[in-house]
C-alpha cells in the first residue's frame, strides 16, 4: 500500500492504541473520537454507532484488524487481550 501524501490516516485501533490511555472519556468516545482520523476501511467497517455497544463496536474493530490489517488471525478469539492492549488498565 504506497502512502498518499497530504493525508495522514491510521488503522482505527492503532490510534486507540496511541490515544486511548487516559482515563477520562466513556469508552465508545474513546474510539468514536479517533474516528475521524482513521483510514477509510476501518470507517466503513466501524460505523459510528452509539447504540451500539462497547464489546460489539470492539469486536468490530478486531475483526477488522485480522481481516484488513494483517492481525494474527489466532489473536482473534481474544477480545479481553485486545482490549488491555489498547486501552491498557483504564478498559472495562
Ligand atoms: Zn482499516
């Protein structure tokens, strides 16, 4: 995948992983609010979705990750693991 200039963008969850330590904000404001800076595939496969909740809109993401962003598909099972690597102590 060549790098186009003028736009920086970045898979949805390595942005989570960069952005999502702190402690503050609700846990779908922490990716919703990274959203906008995300590569186009991981907008369309994690639309914005309030109603929907914390686990789905992660288990998305990782699905998206094995599926789009060459994540070891065996990581896949592990949604709590996935979740403490992004979001470190501060995840539910
Ligand atoms: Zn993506």
């Amino acid at each position: 995948m060549a790098g186009r200039p003028g736009k920086l963008t970045s898979n949805l969850s390595y942005l989570c992983w960069l952005h999502g330590k702190g402690e503050c904000e609700k846990d779908l404001d922490k990716v919703f609010g990274l959203w906008a800076l995300a590569s186009g595939c991981c907008q369309e496969a994690i639309p914005v979705d309030y109603s929907s909740t914390y686990e789905e809109v992660l288990g998305k993401l990782l699905a998206h990750d094995v599926a789009a962003h060459g994540i070891p598909a065996e990581n896949a099972g592990d949604l709590d693991a996935f979740k403490r690597q992004l979001f470190g102590r501060y995840g539910p």
